[in-house]
C-alpha cells in the first residue's frame, strides 16, 4: 500500500461512517501516524507505506469515527499559531476564542501605550490557551494569574506554559471563578474568561464529538447559560484596577445582555461587542477608565 492508497482508504472508511470533512481528518491522521508535515506528505504519495504504519492510522480513524474528537487522539490543537496539548480534562480551544486574545491585547496596548506592570487573570483558564498566548504576545513584565476549579486542568495549562516558555510569569489557582482574586485582595488590571455558557438542557443536544467527550464543568452554563456571568458580574467592583480591561467570550445570543450587565455596573466607560467571523456577537469587552 503506498501513502496515497492509505490516505483514499482512511478517507473511504471515515466517509462510509459519516464523517465530515473525511478528506481533511484521513490526512491528518496520516500525518500524525507518519510523524510527517503536508509537505512531506504529498512530496511522498507513491511511496510505499511503513508495514506497520496502516494499523496506527487505523486506529486514529477508528476512533475518530466512533465520535472521539481528533484533537483529543493526536493530544493537540492549534492556537494563534502556537501549538497546545489538549486532553478530556480540557475544553479543545476554538477560532473564535483567538479574536478574544487579539482584541485584549489591542486595547491593552492602547490604555498602556508604555511599559507597565499589568496583572492579567483568566478565569476558568482549562487548556491555558488564553493566558498562555497572552503570555508569548504580551509584554515581559506583565503577570498572570490563571484560576480554574479542575486540577486536572491547571496541571495541563502549566504544561502548555512550560511548553512555551512562560510559566515563571503566570501563577496557577485552584479556585471558583473570581474566589481567590478576592480571597487574596488582588487587583487585577486585565481580567478575561471563556466560561461555560451553554444552556444545561442545549448541552444534552450538542454534537456527540462534544457532548460526550469534552469536560461538562467546561460547557453547562446553567439552566440559562448566564449562571457565570451573573456571579462574576456582581463581583467585579472588587478585584478590578482603578483602570482595567474585562474580555469575555460568550454563547450565541448572550452578548446583548452580558453588556447590558456590565453597563449596568457603571464600572465601565465603555462596554462593546466583538463578532466572530460568522458574524455573531461573540465577545464583549468593557473598558474601565
């Protein structure tokens, strides 16, 4: 069997078993199998194929099509062009959340056009993807705290911090939401968070890939998908600086109320929403000054 015969038989199986984007997923698992990037690849198609390397592949598309996310078979994803390890005990980072990073790092560049010493924290901060690439783009002497409620999680987001070489610079919480910013009377500067905001009864419905294999903590947002905003919301006035950003993601048809609550505040001298490439309010974003 040569490398293209491999990738028409991947594709071929994913395709009778329903899979999307077939194609995409077979060459992928073949790259990862094959330890090769696409350029290899498709310079190698008619080679033939290591005798024991269909078996690998085999078992990377067989699990992928028993619903298995692919990014948790290879143990990565993508981020702002870094690369993280990803794991069930992790919510897998997605696109939209990149535009979330871009837009907090514009405005702090804006409100501290010269080197300052900012405290940024993210809140439920699972894979570390947020914080840690902040981390890389932002500037030296800015420091992070990063609070999640799973162990598990922080332990994965300090690996992908090593595996960057921020770790010294962000500090790793187990706690609930904002809880141990105000246990320890810390002002934060830059405060973000992609928070569970899924309705609870929308999450029996999501996709099998998601529903049954990503952590639930990551994506039950209560009975209304509110219930993380509501709380961090009412506790803002005590952890944010006297000039300070606040960068969240949020579900579909959430943004309008999200920024009405962070008017309501009255913290805020301006509050907007930020659409991902879809269109859809994705973001919302309150400048404090």
């Amino acid at each position: 069997m040569t490398t293209r015969e491999a990738l028409q038989k991947a594709s071929r199986f994913l395709q009778a078993e329903n899979i999307e984007d077939a194609l995409f997923l077979a060459e992928y698992a073949l790259r990862h199998a094959l330890g090769w990037d696409r350029t290899t690849l498709f310079s190698r198609m008619n080679e033939p194929l290591p005798a024991d390397m269909w078996a690998r592949v085999e078992a990377i598309i067989r699990r992928r099509a028993a619903g298995e996310p692919m990014q948790y078979i290879i143990g990565e994803q993508e981020f702002y062009g870094l690369t993280f390890e990803v794991n069930p005990d992790v919510l897998i980072p997605r696109p939209e959340t990149e535009l979330l990073v871009e837009e907090v790092l514009k405005q702090a560049h804006q409100m501290w056009p010269a080197t300052n010493n900012l405290h940024i924290a993210d809140i439920g901060t699972g894979s570390g993807a947020i914080v840690v690439t902040l981390a890389v783009e932002g500037e030296e002497n800015w420091a992070y705290t990063a609070v999640d409620i799973a162990q598990a999680s922080l332990d994965t987001a300090r690996r992908n911090a090593e595996r960057h070489g921020v770790e010294s610079r962000i500090r790793f919480v187990q706690g609930d939401l904002l809880t141990p910013l105000l246990e320890s009377g810390q002002r934060v500067d830059i405060l973000v968070s992609n928070p569970p905001y899924i309705p609870s009864f929308d999450v029996t419905q999501l996709d099998t890939q998601v529903k049954d294999h990503e952590p639930l903590r990551a994506l039950d947002g209560g009975e209304d998908g509110f219930d993380f905003y509501r709380r961090m919301v009412h506790e803002l006035p005590n952890v944010l600086a006297e000039r300070a950003i606040v960068g969240w993601e949020v579900g579909i048809h959430q943004a309008e109320t999200v920024r009405a609550w962070l008017v309501d505040t009255g913290l805020f001298a301006r509050v907007y929403i930020v659409d991902d490439l879809a269109g859809i309010g994705r973001h919302v974003i309150g400048i404090k000054l």
